[in-house]
C-alpha cells in the first residue's frame, strides 16, 4: 500500500499548533490523507501555517466532519492511539507491531485514530477501532504530545515499509478478504443493538458495555462484505418473526 491511502484522523483536536505540526510530520513520512473530527479550533490559522512550514498544502486539503464514523467510511481497517489503561476488551500493542496491518490490505484506505489533546478518545470512540496501540514512555511522565505522537507514528509506518523502495510503497499482498467497510459494519451494530434490546437481552444501562463486546468479537473475525450482508439479513429475519408473533398475539 502507498502512505498516502492511510487517513490520519485527528478527533476534537483544540491547538492550531498541533494541527500544523501533525500536517508537516505526516509531509515529513509522506502521507497524505489529514482527516479532523469537529475541530475545535481553524485549521488554517496563522499558527497552524507557521507550524506546518512546506506542509499547508495538508492543512488545505484535510478533510473535516462532524464524527468520527464520518471520517472512517470507506475504511476497512482501523487502529486507534490509547494512552492510559481503558477499560475495553483489545489489548494496546505496541506501534512497530501493529502499525503494519494497515499497510497489508493494497489499494484499500485504513485509518489511524488519535484522540484529543486532553482526554484521548472514549471508549465508545476505541471501539470503533479493530486494533489499539499504545505509545511507551516514561511511567513518570507518561503523557505525549498529540503531535509528537502522530510523528512517532508517522515515521513507524515509514519504516515498516521495503527500506529499498523510492516509490515509499509496499509489495502487493496477496489476499481474499474482501473486508467490509467499517462504516457499513457500524450500521450492522446498530442494527444488532436495537433488536437486542427489543428482545431483553440488552438492557439500556448496560448496551453501550456489551456492545463494546460485541464489536471487539467482530473485529477480530475481520468480517467480509458479504459475511455483513449475510448477519444483516440475519437481523431482517428476526424483526419480521418478531412481528408476526406480535400478531399472533393481538
């Protein structure tokens, strides 16, 4: 895969600084593809370009969208950053291992997640993601900056790729797996949640926690388009057998 098919997603971020300097990081690594979830400051502030020095042409062309499942549509592989412990069912691995897997499905766009400057992403934002990774650092003072992480990242990435290649590409992978968008597999959860509740099995104080299992079960098989296809007609079934002993009923 080329660099330039992995999205950075930025969610929330609030410094126009970091902003810039996640824009001439990714130049440096040569990716592409900036993608900023509500951000709470201008992208193209003077700060932000004084940051980005020969990179505002990432900064002019980023992506922004309200969510982050708006950023992920079309990707079919996600890893998200973590910074402390999180109560969620993936164990964060380490960058140099997990970073590869994006670079494994060629021609398909991936993503790499990175929460806010603050607080991270939530556990509902990590759920999205099929794999967590966890920058290691001083247990003292253990808290990175958004946009040195990025670069740590950014630079993995690089060096995951054939050292001897000028065109900063990977071989082809062989692969069968027509993976589904995670965009597409999110409706399925929806779509799961809601009947699950419908029939008692999910509670609403606790559908946001089993859920959370749920997808973690998901992800690992790495569903396929049609396997989605295939449990959403599943789901179809379902409601309407649910409808039809509601009949019976009345």
């Amino acid at each position: 895969m080329n660099l330039g098919e992995i999205r950075i997603i930025v969610v929330e971020p609030a410094g126009p600084r970091n902003i810039g300097s996640i824009a001439r990081a990714m130049k440096n690594f040569g990716l592409q593809k900036l993608v900023l979830i509500n951000p709470q400051c201008d992208r193209l502030d003077v700060e932000a370009r004084y940051m980005a020095v020969h990179a505002q042409d990432i900064l002019e062309s980023a992506t922004v969208v309200p969510k982050l499942l708006d950023g992920l549509k079309g990707c079919k592989r996600a890893i998200a950053t973590c910074g402390e412990e999180r109560n969620v069912d993936i164990t964060p691995e380490y960058p140099q291992k997990a970073l590869p897997w994006l670079l494994e499905d060629d021609g398909q766009p991936s993503a790499l997640i990175f929460g806010r400057e603050n607080s991270g992403l939530t556990n509902e934002e990590l759920n999205y993601a099929q794999r967590l990774i966890r920058i290691p650092s001083n247990p003292q003072y253990s808290s990175l900056n958004l946009a040195i992480a990025v670069s740590i990242c950014c630079y993995q990435l690089s060096i995951s790729l054939e050292p001897c290649s000028t065109e900063w590409t990977v071989p082809q992978v062989s692969t069968t797996k027509d993976l589904a968008p995670l965009d597409v597999v999110e409706v399925y959860y929806q779509q799961l949640e809601s009947l699950l509740l419908k029939i008692g099995y999910l509670y609403p104080h606790t559908a946001p926690s089993r859920m959370g299992k749920f997808r973690q079960i998901y992800h690992r098989t790495q569903l396929r388009s049609r396997e989605v296809a295939m449990l959403r007609g599943v789901l179809r079934q379902f409601t309407w057998a649910l409808s039809q002993v509601n009949k019976d009923e009345l």
